[in-house]
C-alpha cells in the first residue's frame, strides 16, 4: 500500500471516528467521574515503576528499578528481597494463589510465596535471557516469554517449549491467557494459541501486533481484549492479512471493568472512551503513529510528560504509570452536571420521566430554569430568582422567587398567581410551598407568617393563632393530607382543622429543619442532626461520628427502606432497619455509607434555602443540590461497601523494626515502642479509620482516627496483646481485627529472681537485726537479773548477819538454859521449842541461800537442780534423781530463772513435806518448748492446796504459778495419796528459744 492510500485511509478513519470522539468527549474523555490523586517522588518511591500488581490480600506492589515497594494505597514500604538481584524489576505478577512472581533483568525469577513474602525462591532456567510477562493458567502453571522462547513451569523449573509443541516461531513478543483459557502467543510467524486442555498451538488465522486481556468478537473481527496489564489492541481488518503496527510506545490501552478503555499515551496524556469500536481505537492509533494528533483538550495531561501504562486493582481503581510517579483515577459514585459558573441556591423539581427541572436563585445567565435530560435546556421567558419549586394538584409548577412573587409554569409558559401572597415585592422570598389536605395552597415567606390561599385570599397563619409569627422553613404533605410545619425547635402538624404542636416537651430539639420524610416512620433532619417520631416523642439517632448526620437539608426513604439525607458531611445512606433498631436500643449507633467530594458529590448541602437539597427523579436517580453545584447518584449502580483487612506492619523500637510474628521477644530494657498497621482492600484509602487497644495498658478502645502509627512509653517487662480494627465502609468497625502478641525480656534488675534475691537479702539482714536486737536485749536482761540477784544476795547477807544470826544466838541460850532444867514438862515444852527454832532456823538459812543463788552463768537447767541436792548436805534427803532429754537448746535467761525457781521450789517442797523415798526430775527440751516435771513418791498434797493453788499464807506455791505467767509458760500440780505428787513446769517455744 501507497503512503499516498495509507494517508487517505487514516483521514478516512479520523473523520468517521470524529463524532463519536465528540460524543465521548461530552461523556467521560475528561475523566470527570473519577477522583485523580497524584503520587509523585515525594511521597516515598515513585521515580521510574517498571510494574505492578495487586495480590489477593489487597497489597499494590511496585517494582522500581531493582526494589520492590507494597503500597497501601498511602504510603510504599520498601521490602527487602532475601536473594536481592542487583539488575532492574522487568515483569511483576500476583498469582491467584497470593504468591509475587518477579523477573529481572539478569534473566532470574524470584518467588515471594503468599502470607510471608520474606522467604523467597528461584526458579531456575537454562539461559540467561529476561521474561517479559507472567501468565497463570487454570492448572496453576505460570507462562512466560522471551525475545527468543516460550517457557512454562510449575513452580521447580522453567522448561522452553520448542516447535514440536506446534510453536514455530523464532522470536516472540507477547503471551496473553484469556478468560476461556485459550493462551495466545504473537511471534514474527504470526500468532498462535493453546486451547486450554490441548497439548499443542495452532496457528491463528490472521496476524496482530499486541495481545490484551478479555475476549469479545464481532463479525469477522477477531476482537480481543483482556483487561488488567498493560493492555492494547488485537485487531484484524476484513479482508486484511498485516495491521500496521500502532501500540508500540506512544499508545497503550487499558480495558477497565466497565468496559471502559483507556488510552495512555506517550505524548498527550489519559484518555478514556467507552465502548468504541475496533475501528475507532484503530484509526485513533494510526494518527498516533502518522503524528495527526487529536485536538489536545481531548486529552487529561499528566503530572509528566508521559503515560506510561495502567493498572487496575481490585476495587476498580485505574492507576496510571507516569515518568515521575503515579496517578489514581478513582471513580465516582455522583455524576456532577457541567453547568454555568456562578450559579448556586438550586431549587429541583423531578418530572414525571427521567428528566429533572431545576431552578437557581444566582446566575450569571438570563434564564433561571432549567430542564435536564441528556442536554440541559433552558425554559425561556423565566429570569426571576427561583427560592422554591412546588408542583401543584393540575401537573403545573409553581415557582416562588425573591419579593414574595409566584409564577405558574404550564406546557412552556409562565403566568403570575392572582392574588399574590401578602408581602410580595418587599424583598422576602418564597420558601416553601404545599396543599393541606382540603387542598388549600400554603406559601411561607421568609421572616413572614405563613399563609392560606382561600377562596376569599390570603389569609395570614390560616386563621390559626396558635402559628408562630415568624416564617418557617419546610412544609410537607404526608399521604394522609395532614401538613407538616417546621419551625425551630417545634413543628406543627394541621389535620384538617385540627392543629397539634411539638416543642422541647415531646423531644424536639432540632434548631432549623432542613426536611420532613413524614410518611411512614417520620424523620426530621436539620442543622443539630436526625430524628424519628414514635408517636408521641421525638427520639434523636446518633451515628459512631455523629457529625455526619448535621446540616440535613434533603431526605427521602427509598423502596427498599433505606434512608437517604444530605447534609454537612455529604450524602448519607441509612440501611433498612438501622433506624428501627435504633430506637428500640438508645445506645445503638446506625450503621451509615457516607459519599463526600471524594466521590463526586458537590461539596456540602446547599445550608440556605431553597430545600430540598436532594431529591428522587421518577428513574430512580437521587438529585443533589450543592455548594459546588449539581449532581446525581444512583443508588442501584452503587458499589458494594467494602470490610477492609486490617494488617500490622511492623513494631518499632527505636530505629529497628521487627515483623509483626506471632511469638514476637524485644531486647529486655524496652521501654518506647512504635506499632505501624493499615487496612487493605477499601476503595479510597484516605478514608480508612481506626482503632486499637494494647490489652493490660490501655483500659478501652483508643480512636486513632486516619493515623496509622500507635505509640507507647514507659512499658516495663512481660506479655502484651496489641489489636487494630478499622471502620468499614458502613461506618462500623469490622469484626475481625489484626492481632500480635509481644514479650519484653527483663533485665535482671526486673526479673522475678532478683525481687527473691532481694527479698532473701532484706530476710537476712532483718534476721541478723533481730539477732542483734536479741542479743541486746538478752545481755538488758541479764544485766537487770545481775542487779536482781546482787540485791537479793544484799538482803541474803543481812538477813544472815541480823535475823539469822540473833535468831541462832537465842537458840543456843534457850539450849544452854535447857540443861539447868530439871526434867519435868516444862523442859520437855523448852526443848520441843528448841526443836521448833531449830527447823525455823533451817528453813531461813534454806530461803537465804535460795536468794544468794545468783543468774547460772553456764545456763544448764540440769546441773542448777543437781546442786539443789547440795544445799542439805548432812541432812537426810530422799534418793534424787535428775534427768534431760531431747536437743540442748539455748533458752532465753529470764525463762531458765523462772523455770529454776519455780522447779527449786517443788524439790525443797517433796524434800521437806513428801516424805518421799525418791524425788525425780526430768527436764525435756521439746519442739513445742521447755518441759520441767518434778514428781516423787510420797504421801502426795491435799486437793484442797492444789485447787488453792497455794496454802494461805504461805507463798511457794502461788510463786510458781507466778513466775511461770510472768514468762508465758504453765504451772500444773497433781498429787494423791497413792502416787505422790507431780509438778509439772511447761514455757511454750516461742518464749522459751532463742531463735
């Protein structure tokens, strides 16, 4: 073919897709229903993407250069190849099974398996050459190509399929796996597919230049495009065997899921159109080719002078590849009207059809209403301001406008209402217009009574006093006729001549009602949030963020129950039910969808009159009147709102991360830690939210709001839970959240062995404070029975010298005056006396003796009553026996005084009065303390003195049981005529040892 015919084709081509290039452009050529965001070098690792891929888990990773980045849809976080390759990223592919298949430069191939993508493999292959793209087919083996070969694996090894395969083919440019399953591979000997379940290629029946994702055919077109990488164009002319060559750099295609297709090119930009023909994308490429450029307002401009690729993920976003970065075309769920600048206050009225009539208060052009269908019409003959729209019982529309004025538009025409209402041409407008239920027009204007056209005219508040005097805002009719007033704080509801108000008292606190749903469960929605009327309360419904459900200037209920308003925050959708449920539990919080500018929607709700701001058309559509301008959802196309999965990226300590494992150790002495995590899988990623609590620090959930970082100081050593949940796309937070459990080694200082170390050291030094203390204490004593003692053997020594001695001398005369007696009884009484001073004498020089018997240095019980025996020498004693058992152990002093004179006392008692053969000691040192028994064999004690304790006048005996309380011991006596007698002397351990 002639350059000469091939320009004459191509004009041919451009001037027949010309119209429908117009049309697009009218459409969607200027991207105006998706969001663009631009992600440049500045925001972390946008320089050179050589690919990218989406994993079923939600991640977007990209290979720049020889790094591989995840990207979140906010950030990129470089990851860190285990078997790092020092040449360029060429191909990226995400299998369905999760696994990251990478192809460098070298001619490796790197595996980063699903779930851990630091544990990477190779897979081998004989030669060095460089894959060029990635395909998986439906038996899990990956296809990919070089320049020179066809390779296909299972995961082990590459393995070249050679010409007996049916591949007769030197040099190879594209493979491509269709939805059916069929491979198609593009080699300099045309193309050739592999039927999915055959073993070997066929050779197609007509040549292509590149293969896309996704198959269609019409007619003798071999059409096929497969939507996702880098997608272009098959095309086979009728009756043409080449097609010139087109998708090289300067254009590449992208299908999308709504069958929509991108144009990137090198030079002009984005572009999409939809659905266009194979001729159309053929001619645009070819002008491309031949430099006969489209005009440049038909295409987007980029952050760069090139568009290199597109990419969609799996939330139907396109990400567009520049020189300098990345672009995000996200779509929107409102489509917004291209209108005049400079108009705002939009009053809208749906027509019976799809259309729509609308009307504006400010504009800059002469007509003030509009007609919407697929053009936007002026009706001519109107230019006064529209404040309010009503459409009356005969089809008409009334139209209120500045100065109180009313117009009638009929079939195009527009005619005033006689009589105007009161006030007119004052400069107050027209608000809100309905019919009661008699069928009387009710108009109010603003900052004026609302009033009743009768028969007779306008009669002011309709002749009910009990109306304010001040203008309300919206008037609505329900299905029963009776008309709904809003004023602030109070409506007034009028059934037929019956007029019923509800203020504060039954709940009705919203200051400006913007709108009334009042059939069915009534709803009021104005600047202090929503409410529904049971009945007899009106009840307020409270959303997690509250501040969505403020400014509410338009509402209406759908078929399908649900609710949908306007207001500060954007456009609000309530599913069925949520309201209901709401008021049955006080404490519920409505689970809402929320679409601001983000998603198309003009801004807020136009705040100021007119109302409604939002509207149902008869199509279905809902209407929206903006501080930006008009737009239009349909809330059958919406899609589906998405639960995002929540994933822990990393946990912080100083300049060192850690993987978020399952059994995570931090070096003991930590202290500050940083936990990063994000959510996957939600359309706009800016909206995510969250929420996060670290089980044993924090006492409930803490709302992180966007952050993604979560900070905490100061922990000390143990076992922490750290969980991370994020709000769902119907603004409740999702029921899964992502988890990880962390320890914090102790430093010794904070192990449980040192507190016992410490504790062991604080025993020990309190025991030897208390044996100090002990010691102390026990030389105070001894000090104080010295003194005891001393003074004792003081009274001793002058009891002997004075008493005992007087007492001894007068003996001895009363002996010596004795033998001059003659014998007779006075003698005999003399000498029985004598006998008498004699056993006194003893028995005084036995009590001095006794308190001459000083403190037992060596402090043995035993040989103290051993030496009792001593202090009778010459005198007859019975046969006396001392016994010890058990340990020796060291008795307090005090304790062996007491034991020692109390025990001395009962042996002199047996030894003078028992008349016994045998007195027996036994002294026993028991676990349970000091045990001292003194029994003997004699005539035993009266039952009465045991009882007594002791013999009237007399101390030795109360002195036992003295003693032995003093010391917190036991005194026992037992005795008969039969056995003798038993003293029992008993000092419980705890006073008795020294410890």
């Amino acid at each position: 073919m002639t350059l000469a015919i091939r320009i004459a084709v191509l004009a041919v081509c451009v001037l027949v897709l010309m119209p429908a290039i117009v049309l697009a452009q009218n459409d969607d050529q200027q991207l105006d229903g998706f969001t663009r965001t631009v992600f440049s070098q500045q925001d972390g690792a946008f320089g050179h993407i050589s690919g990218m891929a989406q994993t079923p888990d939600g991640w977007i990773w990209l290979a720049e250069r020889s790094h591989l980045y995840r990207f979140d849809g906010i950030l990129p976080e470089l990851v860190e190849i285990p078997t790092p390759d020092t040449s360029d990223i060429g191909t990226i592919f995400a299998t369905n099974s999760g696994d990251l298949w990478l192809s460098f430069g070298s001619g490796r191939t790197i595996v980063l398996p699903a779930g851990d993508v630091h544990q990477a493999r190779t897979v081998p292959k004989k030669d060095a050459s460089e894959l060029k793209r990635f395909q998986e087919d439906g038996l899990g083996r990956i296809w990919s190509f070089s320049y020179n070969a066809v390779y296909e694996t299972t995961g082990d090894e590459w393995h070249q399929i050679g010409k007996g395969a049916g591949l007769d083919a030197d040099h190879f440019y594209s493979i491509l796996l269709d939805t059916d399953g069929t491979l198609w591979v593009l080699s300099n000997k045309g193309v050739f597919t592999l039927a999915e379940g055959r073993a070997k290629f066929e050779s197609a029946k007509f040549s292509a230049t590149w293969i896309t994702p996704r198959a269609n055919e019409a007619d003798n077109h071999a059409l096929r495009i497969y939507g996702n990488v880098y997608l272009s164009i098959v095309i086979a002319m009728a009756g043409k065997k080449e097609v010139p060559s087109f998708c090289g750099s300067r254009l590449r295609v992208l299908r999308d899921t709504r069958d929509g297709f991108w144009l990137m090119s090198s030079a002009s930009g984005v572009r999409r159109a939809s659905s266009p023909n194979p001729q159309d994308l053929f001619a645009l490429g070819a002008s491309l080719e031949k430099n006969i450029s489209p005009a440049p307002s038909v295409w987007t401009k980029m952050s760069s002078s090139s568009a290199g690729g597109g990419f969609e993920d799996r939330q139907g976003n396109v990400w567009v590849v520049t020189r300098t970065g990345l672009e995000l075309f996200r779509p929107n769920v409102a489509a917004r009207l291209k209108l005049p600048r400079g108009d705002y206050a939009y009053s809208m009225l749906p027509d019976h059809d799809a259309s729509i009539w609308f009307g504006t208060a400010q504009s800059v052009h002469p007509y003030r209403w509009w007609h919407v269908a697929s053009t936007i019409k002026p009706a001519r003959g109107y230019d006064l301001d529209t404040t309010a729209a009503y459409r009356d019982i005969d089809d008409s529309v009334l139209l209120g406008s500045g100065g109180g004025l009313l117009r009638r538009f009929n079939h195009g025409k527009f005619e005033p209402v006689s009589p105007q209402p009161p006030g007119s041409g004052q400069g107050d407008d027209v608000i809100a217009m309905a019919r009661d239920g008699q069928g009387k027009l009710w108009v109010s204007i603003l900052r004026r009574p609302i009033a009743r056209l009768d028969k007779d005219g306008w009669l002011v508040k309709g002749g009910f006093d009990q109306l304010p005097d001040k203008g309300n805002r919206r008037a609505v009719t329900d299905a029963r006729g009776r008309l709904w007033l809003s004023y602030p704080h109070e409506v007034f509801v009028l059934d037929g001549q019956h007029l019923t108000r509800y203020s504060r008292d039954e709940g009705m606190d919203i200051t400006n009602v913007g709108d009334i749903i009042p059939d069915g469960m009534t709803l009021l929605g104005g600047a202090d949030g929503l409410a529904a009327f049971d009945g007899r309360q009106f009840r307020r419904i409270f959303a997690l963020d509250s501040s969505v459900l403020t400014n509410i200037n338009g509402m209406t209920r759908l078929g399908d129950g649900s609710v949908w308003l306007y207001g500060q925050k954007g456009v609000v959708r309530i599913g069925a039910g949520e309201i209901e449920h709401a008021l049955k539990n006080p404490q519920y919080r409505i689970a809402i969808r929320v679409f601001d500018d983000r998603d198309g929607v003009p801004g807020a709700a136009q705040n100021a009159y007119p109302n409604p701001s939002l509207v149902q058309g008869a199509d279905g559509r809902l209407w929206l009147a903006g501080d930006n301008g008009l737009a239009w959802i349909d809330p059958e196309k919406l899609p589906a709102a998405r639960e995002p999965k929540v994933v822990i990226r990393s946990i912080m300590v100083g300049s060192k991360s850690y993987r978020p494992d399952s059994a995570l150790a931090l070096a003991p002495g930590t202290r500050d830690i940083q936990i990063d995590y994000t959510a996957l899988g939600l359309g706009d990623a800016t909206r995510s939210r969250f929420r996060y609590q670290l089980i044993g620090v924090d006492k409930d959930w803490q709302d992180a709001g966007g952050r993604r970082q979560a900070f905490y100081t100061n922990l000390g050593p143990g076992s922490y839970h750290f969980r991370v949940e994020a709000l769902n796309e119907n603004n409740t937070w999702n029921e899964t959240a992502d988890t990880v459990r962390f320890a914090i080694e102790p430093k010794f200082h904070q192990t449980t062995w040192f507190f016992v170390l410490c504790a062991v050291v604080v025993i020990a030094l309190l025991w030897v404070g208390y044996l100090y203390r002990l010691r102390q204490v026990t030389k105070g004593l001894m000090r104080r029975l010295e003194e005891r003692h001393a003074e004792r053997d003081r009274i001793a020594r002058e009891l002997h010298d004075t008493y005992l001695q007087t007492t001894h001398g007068l003996v001895l005369k009363m002996h010596a005056v004795s033998r001059e007696l003659p014998d007779g009884n006075s003698k005999k009484r003399i000498l029985s006396a004598l006998e008498l001073a004699r056993a006194a004498l003893a028995e005084g020089r036995g009590r001095v003796y006794a308190l001459r018997a000083g403190p037992m240095k060596d402090l043995d019980l035993a040989v103290a009553f051993r030496a009792i025996a001593q202090e009778f020498a010459g005198d007859p004693v019975p046969n006396f026996i001392v016994s010890s058992s058990g340990t020796n152990r060291a008795v307090d002093p005090l304790v062996i005084d007491e034991l020692y004179a109390s025990g001395r006392e009962a042996v002199i008692n047996a030894f003078n009065h028992a008349s016994a053969n045998t007195v027996r000691v036994d002294l026993r040192y028991e676990k349970r303390g000091v045990r001292v028994e003194i029994t003997d064999d004699g005539k035993g004690i009266e039952l009465q003195v045991v009882e007594d304790k002791g013999i009237s006048g007399h101390w030795g005996i109360r002195g036992m049981y003295e003693r032995m309380d003093r010391v917190g011991g036991m005194c026992e006596i037992e005795g008969n005529t039969a056995t003798g007698t038993k003293v029992t002397l008993f000092v419980p351990r705890r006073r008795a040892y020294r410890h």
